[in-house]
C-alpha cells in the first residue's frame, strides 16, 4: 500500500518519465528540416512536429523584443475566446509565427480530425505546437456538437516552450476540461528559454509541466503557483546563454532512473505524506533549496485542494447525470397525463386548490426545480463557449433540452402569471431563450423545419404557448385598439399553429385556459364575427384535430 504515501504529482512524474511517446516526439523535431512535417514514430504513432525557430529570431525573442499584445482583432486565434473570456493577451511572437504559416496547416489539422494526433515544438516552436492543437480542438468541438463521434483529441508535448499568454489565455483553455488535459511542457534545469517569463507575473501556465535535471532527476506539476515557483528556480541557476537547448540526453537520463519512493526516502523529511511527496519532488529536480518552507506549505495546500477537485470530478458522469434528468422528466409526463380532467396540467398547476392537486403540484415543483438547475447549469457552460461555428449542445443534449423546455417552461409561465405578472417573454429567462435558439439551428442544418407535419404533435412546439394564451386573456380586458390588433395578432398564431400540427390536443380540454379565452373572445366579438379562427372553433373542428 505504498502508493498511499505520495501525492498524484509523484505518480504522473513517474508515469510520464516512463514514456516513450515523450521522446519519440522530441525526436521527431530533430528529423523536420521545414517549418512542420508529420512523422510516424517507431510505435506507431503520427507526429506534427514544429521546427525550432532560427538562433536570430530567438536571440530578439530573449533580449525582450516581443512581448503579450490583446487578442481583439487577431483573427488568427478566433478561436479561443469564449463568451466568458472574449478577450486575453497573447505572447506577439507566437502571433507572428503562426500567420505565417497560412491555410496549408489548418487543411493538414483537418485530415487528422478523426486520428490520434501529437502536436509538439521545441522552444518557440512551442507556441506554434500549441496553438495548431488548440485549433485543431476547437475544429473537433464543432463537429463533435453536429452529431459526430468519430473524432480524436490531440496531444500536446512541447519542449522548453516559454509562457504563451496571460490569466485569462489561460481561463480560456481551463474552461474546457477536454482542451486543458492535452497540454505537456517538459521543462529541463538549464533551458533558458522555458524559464524566460518566469518573473513575468502576467504570463500564467496551464496544462501539466514535467520538469527535469540532467542527472535523470524529474518532476510534474499542474497547479500553476506551483509551476512558477519552480520556473522560477530554475531561472535562478542558468547563466544568460541564448542557445536552444537539445533535450536529448535529459530524455535519455529520465529513462534510466527510476524515481524511488520507498518509505526510506521519505522519513528523512519527517513530514506528513502529502508535504513529503512535494519536497520530495522539488529535491529531484534540484530546486528544494531555492524554495521556502512557507512556499512549500503553499504548494502543499494547494495540492490537497486540486486532488478534492479531481476526486469530485471523477465522480461526476455528465451522461448519467443526463439519464438521472430523465427520470424527473418521467414524473412531469406522468402528471401531464393523469391531469387531462383538470383542464390540462398547465391549469391543474396554475389553479390547484385542493389539497391532492397541491401535493402532486408540490412534488411537480420539486422535479421543475431539480430540472432547471442542471439546464441552466448545462446551458450556462456551453454558452461560455465560442457559437460563431454553430457550436451547440450535442444532439443527445439537444434533444433532451428541447423535450425538457416544452415540458417544465410551461410551468414556470403558470407561476409567472399566478403571481400577477405580464409580458413572460419579455422576462423570459436565457437558458430557456438558448435551447430554443440552439434546437432551431439544429433543424435549419438538418433540414428537418422543411418536413410537412400531418399528425398533431404530442408536446406543444412553442414552449411559450401559454405565455401567449396568457396575454391574450390580458387583452382582452384591456379594450384599446392596441389590444385589438394584438387579439388579431393572436389568432394568426393560432391558426398557423393549427395548420402546422405544432400544438397538442390538449390545448382544447374543456378547462384550459385557451378554451376560457375563445368563449369569452367570442362573446366579446359577437355572433357576426367572421374569421378563419372563429369559424375554426364555432365549427368546433377542434374536436377531430389530431
């Protein structure tokens, strides 16, 4: 049970200085004489490795010549921002050498869409590694949210690449667990280039870095505090030389050795298990001494902050999460079924009164408020993603969104206008307003709003529909033009609704508030009144709509 001893940093060390695909890609780098050229490594795997930048260009990249620009009207990295983080700064040299390699990248990023991909640079050849990965996730969110499933995320492995972009480069990524998984930097002792914005509190790291000594001495981290204390140390001990660094023989060095965490290491440090895993971790890569114990203690908290995060994270299956909300879904339908007697369940919720129909409406608003808490959260976060695409909740998502806005927004109308509220719509929260938008650009890609319907459909289309009935009712005893034109406005919805088979049967119960509109409508209009709709109802056509 010795694995209990030592934090997950240790463990991902360990994993990562075993593996061969680490120096397979650093290999590939040393084989690419253009600007990029893909690879097939011993093992099988397909490599895009990036080309060192010239000694010239990274001469004026260290003595201070670029430096973070904002990211508005950079049109070449559209593809980070979120609605969360519309904006971020980004190191210009990565800017300038990514525009200059044009469309051709972005076609070859294409054909990998479907295939396991490594995407690695050394030194500044880094940024271009991981912005070409970064595009190339966002090209697979897009079509992973159109209903495919045949794509592969990319890896990331850069060497020696220095801090790309600022905090909110960096939230940008976070906020997508797939996009910030893929990220490793492996960082040696003495590269000058790593470790240049080290003392640069704008810059900020993301994704996992595995540092290392030439003794084979190696180390990962991900919290980002974490990662600048030990960038900074480093930086400390290299002297001021402007040469790329060849990772060849550190690659070699980590593969020999093999990190001991025998008991007997450890209780020289006389610590708990978590503080002594992460000095252990700073003796190997040779910075113990240049870090403070208050330091230490930071790095310690933080490590038990992010093994919580990551134990609540496995925990969480967003797919049976998705099945969970269907079982709430199952009790509001079964209440949709049995209240047909009451008028419909959208009056049976509005106008309950005795105490059975308060219980069911009781248990109803539990499952409303259990349904609406995991959407709005579900639409929350992907709205914060990029929709310039047409990025949208994957079809499995979609459906069950769409089913749950027509299904639960009715009732939540009703308790807007039991309250004594008007104009629902205007006041129509968001999370309900984007499924909506989402469900119908997903029938204007799929075609489907061209389909002619010819049976009634079994859940009313327009999750507003009784927002609409509601305020015709208001209308109606307003007495102005103006509400004379919106009743007219009323019936056109109505008849169009009809004639597309859009709305359920259910709408014409003998109870439901559509039918106490028309037979106060009608009185209000007089026998004489003549319109499509009117000779719709007093034909009572309703009655075989189906």
């Amino acid at each position: 049970m010795r694995q209990i001893m030592f934090n997950s940093e240790i463990e991902l060390g360990k994993f990562l200085g075993s593996n061969g695909i680490i120096p397979e890609a650093y290999q590939a780098i040393s084989e690419t004489t253009l600007a990029y050229e893909l690879h097939t490594t011993p093992s099988g795997n397909t490599v895009l490795a990036f080309s060192s930048c010239s000694p010239d260009y990274t001469t004026r990249f260290l003595t201070g010549e670029f430096d973070l620009v904002p990211s508005k009207n950079l049109q070449v990295v559209d593809f980070i921002p979120t609605k969360v983080n519309s904006s971020f700064s980004i190191n210009e040299a990565a800017v300038e050498l990514f525009q200059q390699l044009g469309d051709d990248l972005k076609d070859l990023e294409h054909k990998h869409i479907n295939s396991s991909l490594i995407i690695t640079g050394s030194g500044l050849g880094g940024y271009l590694a991981i912005l070409s990965t970064l595009r190339l996730h966002h090209a697979i969110d897009v079509e992973e949210s159109n209903g495919s499933k045949k794509t592969k995320r990319p890896i990331c492995i850069t060497f020696g690449s220095p801090l790309i972009g600022d905090k909110d480069f960096k939230t940008a990524i976070d906020e997508r667990p797939q996009w910030k998984s893929s990220f490793l930097n492996v960082v040696a002792r003495k590269d000058p280039i790593a470790s240049f914005f080290s003392s640069e509190t704008r810059y900020k790291p993301f994704g996992t870095f595995l540092f290392c000594v030439e003794s084979g001495g190696h180390a990962a981290f991900e919290d980002q505090d974490s990662i600048m204390l030990v960038l900074e140390a480093m930086k400390s001990s290299n002297d001021d030389n402007s040469q790329v660094y060849d990772y060849t023989n550190v690659l070699s060095s980590i593969r020999r050795k093999v990190l001991y965490r025998g008991v007997s290491e450890l209780s020289e440090f006389n610590l708990n298990p978590l503080r002594a895993g992460i000095t252990l971790q700073l003796k190997e890569v040779e910075v113990l001494s240049d870090i403070t114990n208050d330091e230490v203690e930071k790095m310690e908290k933080k490590q038990t902050d992010m093994i919580k995060r990551k134990s609540a994270m496995s925990a969480y299956d967003p797919t049976k999460k998705l099945n969970d909300m269907k079982i709430s879904l199952t009790y509001m339908e079964w209440y949709m079924k049995t209240r047909k007697s009451e008028g419909g369940y959208y009056d049976s919720y509005k106008n309950a009164t005795s105490t059975s129909d308060i219980e069911k409406q009781q248990l109803m608003k539990k499952h409303q408020r259990i349904l609406n808490q995991y959407w709005k959260k579900v639409v929350e976060e992907k709205d914060i993603m990029p929709q310039k695409e047409g990025a949208k909740l994957r079809k499995r998502w979609l459906l069950g969104g769409t089913n749950y806005r027509r299904i639960v927004e009715p009732l939540d109308i009703a308790e807007h206008y039991k309250k004594g509220n008007t104009n629902y719509i205007k006041n129509r929260p968001d999370h309900y307003k984007l499924l909506e938008k989402w469900s119908d650009e997903d029938k204007k890609d799929s075609k489907t709003s061209e389909v002619t319907r010819h049976k009634a459909a079994s859940l009313t289309e327009d999750s507003c529909f009784w927002a609409h009935v509601e305020e015709a009712l208001i209308s109606l005893n307003g007495g102005s033009t103006d509400n004379e034109e919106k009743l007219k406005e009323f019936e056109s919805y109505m008849m169009s609704a009809i004639n597309n088979y859009s709305v359920s049967p259910d709408i014409f119960l003998e109870r439901s508030s559509l039918m106490k509109w028309w037979n106060e409508y009608k009185a209000h209009k007089g026998t004489g009144y003549a319109s499509e709709f009117a000779q719709y109802m007093n034909n009572e056509s309703y009655r075989s709509y189906q």
